[in-house]
C-alpha cells in the first residue's frame, strides 16, 4: 500500500491540530482585522472620471471602409495561380529526378 500514508504520518500532526488552533485563530481574526480596515479605506475614497470633460476628437466623422468588400474572384484566381505553381514545381522536381 504505497499511497496509504495515514499509517507514517507524526503524531506532531495530530497534536497541532488540537493544541495549535489558537494561534491560528489569532492570525485570522489579525487577517480579518485587516481586511476589513482596508476595505473601509477603499470605500471612504471619493472617486473622479479623469475622462469627465474630454470631446470625442471622432464624433461626426464618416467611416469610408465601412462597405469594403473582398472581390472573391480576384482572391480565387491568387489561391489557384499559387496551388497550380505548387504543383509546377513538384512536377518539374520529379521528372529530373
């Protein structure tokens, strides 16, 4: 039984859990203590827009590439023209070799 490790355990473990809960309690009442002061900083902070007053420099502009569209078939011809020259060379290598 190689993944039972119950049986090699310390019994310092054991003897921490009952006798170490103390200290641990103080360190999370110190934690909670802490939190809870900066959560009150946080709060009491007054927070500013700095962007309250700055005009949109883009406001009434017009979009010109707004109705780009792609010519597909320009985009065909590109993809055959390089498969075919792919294939070329292929076709080429093989028959000098």
């Amino acid at each position: 039984m190689a993944g039972n490790n119950n049986k090699s355990s310390s019994p310092n473990k054991f003897l921490s859990l009952l006798f170490g809960g103390k200290a641990r309690r103080r360190e999370q009442r110190a934690a909670n203590e802490q939190y809870e002061f900066w959560l009150d900083e946080f709060a009491q902070q007054k927070m500013n827009n700095p962007y309250a007053g700055v005009k949109n420099q883009y406001e009434g502009m017009e979009n010109v590439y707004e109705d780009a569209q792609v010519n597909l078939q320009a985009a065909d011809y590109e993809w055959y023209a390089s498969v075919s020259w792919i294939v070329g060379c292929r076709w080429i290598s093989a028959s000098l070799s």
